[in-house]
C-alpha cells in the first residue's frame, strides 16, 4: 500500500515542477519580446570630394644663401664701424674701415710719378716724328708707363683693403671689435649671411625617385615657431643615392621674408610630390579587425558594414579609395559599439563631425 503512495507522491512532484518550469519560461519569453534593443543614436557624414597632396616627410637643416666670414686683408686701427649685429646691409655697404691715410699718400706718390711718366712718352712720341730720338727710348718710356700704371692698380688694392664692404646683401652677424682697436691681417671681424631664402638640405627615400622634380612644393616647420608654416620648393636633386640610407639628398629654398630662420637650424620637411581629388571621410569612422577595414553606413535606419580600401592619411581624416561613394551616409559616432543590421537613429550634432582639414597626405 505505501508503494502506491510513494508512486502518486513522485507523480504529483513532477507535475508541480514541470508546471513551474512552463511558466518561467513563457515569462522569460515575454519580458524579452517586450525589452527589444532600442536603435541606436549616431552620427552621419556624407563622404566629400576633397583636394588630397601624396607627401614625403623628412628632416633637414638650414643654411644661408650665401654665407661669409669676413677678415681683413691688412693691418691697422679700426676708424668707422658699421657692424650692429643682426642689421641688414646692402651690397657694397662699408662695414669696416682702418686707417688708410698711409695707403693713400702712397697712392698720390705713384700717380705723380705716372703723369710725369706719361708726359716723358708724350714728348718722346712728338721728337720720334722728327727723327730727333731713337725708337728704343720711346719704346724705355712707354714700358716706364706701363710700370706706373701696374703700381698704381696696386696701391689701389692696399687702399681699398684698408676697408670691408658687403659683398652681397644679408644679416650682419657678431663681432667684437670696436673703434681704436688694432687688428692685424687675417683677423675675423663678423660673419654676413643671406636670409630672405634659406637653403634647406634633407634627404628623400628613393622608393620616391619616379615621383620627384624640380619645382614642386615644399613646406617646412621649426619646433620654434609650433603654430607657423613656412614655404618653398624643391630646387636641386643630388647625383647619387646613399648606400647606406637609400635616400637621395635634395635642397629646397624656404621663404624666409620676416627673418625667423636662422643658418643651422633643424627643420622639418614636407614634399608635395602630386595633388589629385579624392574621397575623404572622418578618420574616427574606420573600424579596424585584423587585416579588414571598413565603416559602417545608414541605409533606411539600419546599419550596414562596408568594407573599404584606404589611401592618404591627414589629420582627423582618410582618404577612401574603394568601397564608398558620396552619397553613402557614414557612421562617424556610436559604431563601436554596432554589428551589421542593428537599427540606428540619426542625430543632428556638427560638433561631432570634425572640422575639415586637409594639409598632409602620406609619410614617408
């Protein structure tokens, strides 16, 4: 008799529970359905068409046009100066002077003796005509006046070196001498330097080479001056490729109208080698998974993954060379955190879009 109870018992259990189990799942299923995901609030942007420059970054150094150290060519006591540091010159500007009193008497001496020499020719040329004097001693005072006229050259030379001018125009740079100093021949009395174009020396990968020529567009900036950009282009190509860095050295002369640059100085480099119109889109668009980039695109209130092929870099923004057109509404905020065929909401927000600039396209 208790078997038979035992047995109604376990029946009865096993109803109960499979009742509840029932009902637990059918509420599940309902609060479920009832909590569907939301679609999501992002922001769009249209690719544009935008003007794209393919570059070559380096590194280089500045240096002067033309640059000189100016020494003297005598001796003597400094009488006029002209040598304020950092001033601007002309071309054949006297910047220095010693006394030249003893170069000029000796200049007089020597003109003397050369009209008197020419006035001996002369007379000796009128006697020839008569026969009243040889042909040798017109001939002795003609060499007489030749030697005069060398001497003379001459002493021009040592008066003039009694003076240093500026042989092109530039920036006066340092000097310690000051007026009464006696200085003797071959003493350093400044340096001049050319500034209103510098010379800027770097070097470009020769994966490049094809791609390179004279006159293109170069853009330099100094840690010094952060916020400014400075202009130029390319004007010399070396002859030989490095062995060791694989690169070709080139030059570029840089505006330098305000006189910021200074000889000596590092300098970034950036080369335009061509400009094109291309596809652009926000950089924080692109989504990457290993070897696959793509983006994801607002088509009737669904998100929809689209694979794409990128180009040029800039800042805040990347070129798309394959996978959209212009009229394909990118997700540029909130695609983190979407799959394919989620539901989003489109919101109105220009602050979430960046700015667009396009300035630099590719590292070298």
């Amino acid at each position: 008799m208790w078997k038979q109870w035992l047995i109604a018992l376990v029946l009865v259990a096993v109803a109960i529970g499979g009742a509840f189990v029932y009902q637990n799942f059918d509420d599940g299923t309902a609060a479920q359905s009832g909590r569907e995901r939301p679609a999501s609030a992002v922001n769009t942007m249209l690719p544009q068409m935008e003007a794209v420059r393919d570059v070559v970054n380096a590194v280089g150094s500045l240096k002067a046009l033309n640059a000189v150290e100016l020494t003297t060519e005598v001796s003597g006591r400094v009488v006029e100066l002209n040598l304020e540091t950092g001033r601007r010159v002309g071309q054949g500007d006297v910047l220095l002077r010693l006394d030249d009193r003893q170069a000029r008497a000796d200049l007089q001496v020597i003109e003397a003796q050369l009209a008197d020499a020419r006035r001996q020719l002369e007379r000796a040329e009128r006697l020839r005509s008569n026969n009243s004097i040889s042909q040798s001693q017109v001939d002795q005072l003609r060499t007489s006046v030749d030697v005069a006229e060398a001497q003379r050259q001459s002493a021009q030379v040592r008066l003039e070196n009694h003076r240093i001018e500026a042989p092109f125009a530039g920036v006066v740079g340092l000097s310690d001498i000051s007026v009464g100093a006696y200085i003797t021949a071959g003493t350093s009395v400044t340096t001049l330097d050319t500034t209103d174009r510098m010379e800027l020396g770097f070097s470009i990968p020769e994966r490049f080479l094809g791609q390179v020529s004279l006159g293109q567009e170069v853009r330099g900036a100094s840690p010094a001056y952060p916020d400014q950009t400075f202009s130029g282009q390319l004007v010399e190509l070396g002859s030989r490729v490095s062995e060791l860095s694989r690169s070709l050295p080139v030059r570029a002369l840089i505006d330098n109208p305000d006189g910021l640059l200074r000889p000596g100085q590092f300098m970034s480099a950036t080369l335009t080698l061509r400009q094109r119109q291309a596809l652009v889109i926000p950089e924080q668009a692109v989504m990457i998974r290993g070897d696959e980039q793509y983006v994801f695109v607002a088509e009737d209130g669904v998100a929809r993954r689209v694979s794409v092929s990128l180009g040029s870099r800039m800042p805040g923004f990347v070129e798309v060379s394959n996978g959209l057109s212009q009229e394909d509404p990118v997700i540029v905020t909130g695609q983190d955190r979407l799959s394919s065929g989620d539901r989003v909401r489109v919101l109105e927000d220009d602050k979430a879009i960046p700015e667009n600039r396009f300035i630099t396209a590719r590292e070298s």
